[in-house]
C-alpha cells in the first residue's frame, strides 16, 4: 500500500499507510510543497501520523494531525470508514493522536504548503563540556524564536555522519539543528547569534534541500538496532532540567544511545481540539538507550534509560508524547492525554473497537482503566 496522489493545485496529497515519509516528501517535493513529517525518511506515514506528528516544520505548520484532511479507516468489525471534520468528525478528532485504537487507516489526506525546495538547516556540534553554557544561551535565544524556525537538541557520542569530520567520530557532544522554513537570507540573520556561540566543533548549517535535511540523521538510527526509550513532556527548560541533561549525556552507557529535545510551541501550540495534546511551549525528551543485537550490557542500557527519565521526573508537566511511549501501563497513557481527553477516546473506543481488537499500541482501554 504505497501509493502517493499528489495534486498541487489543491495542495493536497492522499498517500497509503504503506508509505514512508521519505517517499511521501520526494513526491510533495517535486511540487515545492511538503507536510509536516518526521526526521527520519524510513518511518512510516501512519503510525507517526496517528500519534500526533511532530517535525522540522511544526512550528511553522503545527503537528501533523493539524494538516490531516481525512483518513479512510476500516474498524475491527470490517467497517470501512471516512473520517473527516465534517464526515464522523467525533471519530476525526480521535484518529488525531489516539494512535491505532480504533482502526486500521488506509488511507491519509494532508493538507500541504509550500516548503523550499531549499531550506537552512543542519546542526551545529559543541563539545559536551561546553554544554552548560550553551544549554542555557539556547534557551533564551529560541525564547522569542519566530514560527519559522524549529530547534532539535541532541546529546550523545558523535554518530560516524557523513558531514562530520572522523575526529569528532565518538566525542561526546550536544549539538542544535535547525530548520527555517522560510527566506534563506532571513534565517541566516536569525541564526548568526547561535552560530557565534561558543567554539563549535563543526556548523553544518546551510541552505539545502528539504529532502536532503529529511535523510540527514537516518544512519545514526537504522533497522535492526536494539532500542528503548522513555519520555517526558517539559516545559521550557530551566537550569536543573539542563544540569540532568548533561549529567546523564555524560554517563551513556552504549555509543548509540542519545537523549534528544524537540522545541515545541509555535503553529504546535495554536494547534485545533484534536486528541493529541503537546500545545504547550516547552519541549517533548526521548531519552533512547540503543545497542547491537549481541550487546551483553542490555540491562545496563536500559537502567541508563530508566535513571535519567526518574531524574527529570521533578522537571516534567507529567504528560508524554504517545509516539515516544513503549509499553508503560494505563497510568502513564491516561496521563499522556489528561482525563477530559482520555474520557473523549474512551468512548470512542467502546464506539469503535469495544473488545479491544487494536491493543498492542499505547492503548485506550474500553473499560476506562
């Protein structure tokens, strides 16, 4: 199921669930126009869709499920389905960060804008010993951060990337990428403070295609790697946040684990009602433990994982961003949304799939636990 209908007039675009986000944005990109999609070109269209969606284009353009115009679903009992704002809209607004609780989605119509083809954007790497200064210099800067721009923090060993230098490789480091999703000249004004930050070790910021910015980070996340993550909502951060997250960047236990920070607010938080709840200024932490498959030190990793969300438990809003949740129990899926929402999907659950067909996901749990 990997068929992309792209119509340019009417910037949309209707793509089966089988597709990636990397084939989604070669076909939109060959208008100029792009939706909001993941960072990583081999994720799926429908699971990150489902959950929420967030981006390099978020804060320009809001989540994902802020430009879904309709899904094609067929339910547990063999429905088929259209959900739209004005077709089964109680049922829209679910599929709009419920996740796969209510059906399979075969097909997503996005609403798309116009984006590049080129864009400025790329990383900036500092040594991890100068992250105190940096963390706190970041967060004032992207404290009055236009739309247009949208920030990842990363913190890990340097990944073997292809822009970075063979000395760097296995550094510990904390690097910001950036996306302006507008005028080049614009962005390059904006961003020369950050970039005259410090002594960075390599600024890769620089106008390049959408689609290459899209592909930039998938080695250091391939197929076949172990991984296990845990994950905080946090409001802008304050000292102690930035103080635990270069003690834990410091203490990774495996060279592919990392912690990572998405800047939310924006177009985000002006988003409509949907079931997908991220509308506060501040930031979504995945904290992601990753090792090869004859890594002995599982355990190990994963207690890494485990220390460092329980010590940025104080810093957090208590929420969770579903497509950042493994198998963590009601409690924390209930607090991902908040009880006004999690009872709106309830009911659509027992609407929907009542005996629970689609449960191996972050589960709305018919019975209302």
């Amino acid at each position: 199921m990997r068929r992309i209908a792209v119509d340019p007039g009417a910037r949309t675009a209707r793509a089966q669930a089988g597709v990636l986000w990397g084939e989604l944005d070669g076909a939109t990109q060959a208008h100029g126009l792009a939706t909001v999609g993941g960072i990583v070109t081999h994720t799926g269209i429908a699971g990150l869709t489902l959950g929420g969606g967030i981006g390099w284009l978020m804060r320009r353009y809001g989540a994902t499920v802020d430009n879904l115009l309709s899904a094609d679903v067929v339910t547990a009992d063999g429905e088929q389905l259209h959900a739209s704002e004005s077709e089964l809209p109680e049922l829209f607004w679910g599929l709009r960060g419920g996740g796969g609780n209510f059906g399979v989605v075969t097909t997503f119509e996005y609403r798309l804008h116009q984006v590049g083809p080129t864009v400025l954007a790329g990383p900036i790497f500092h040594a991890l010993e100068d992250a105190p200064e940096l963390l706190r210099f970041y967060r004032d800067f992207i404290a009055e951060a236009p739309d247009e721009l949208t920030t990842i923090l990363n913190l890990r060993q340097a990944p073997p990337l292809p822009l970075l230098p063979e000395h760097v490789h296995g550094r510990p480091v904390v690097s910001v990428s950036a996306c302006f999703a507008g005028p080049v000249e614009q962005g390059e004004e904006l961003l020369r403070p950050l970039r005259q930050f410090g002594s960075p070790l390599v600024d890769a910021i620089a106008p390049r295609p959408y689609v290459e910015l899209q592909g930039l980070f998938d080695p250091a996340v391939p197929h076949g790697w172990h991984y296990y993550w845990k994950s905080w909502e946090v409001p802008p951060l304050d000292d102690r946040t930035i103080d635990v997250l270069v003690e834990y960047a410091a203490r990774i236990t495996s060279p592919r684990s990392y912690i990572i920070v998405f800047q939310l607010g924006g177009a985000v938080a002006r988003g409509p009602d949907t079931a997908f709840g991220q509308r506060e200024a501040g930031h979504d932490v995945n904290i992601n433990a990753v090792w090869l498959p004859d890594d002995p030190d599982r355990e190990r990793h994963v207690r890494w994982t485990r220390e460092c969300f329980a010590a940025l438990e104080p810093s957090a809003a208590g929420r969770a961003y579903v497509n950042f949740m493994a198998d963590e129990g009601q409690a924390r899926v209930r607090a991902a949304y908040g009880d006004e929402k999690y009872a709106r999907l309830v009911a659509l659950k027992r609407r929907y799939d009542p005996e629970n067909v689609f449960r191996l996901n972050a589960n709305i749990d018919p019975g209302g636990r």
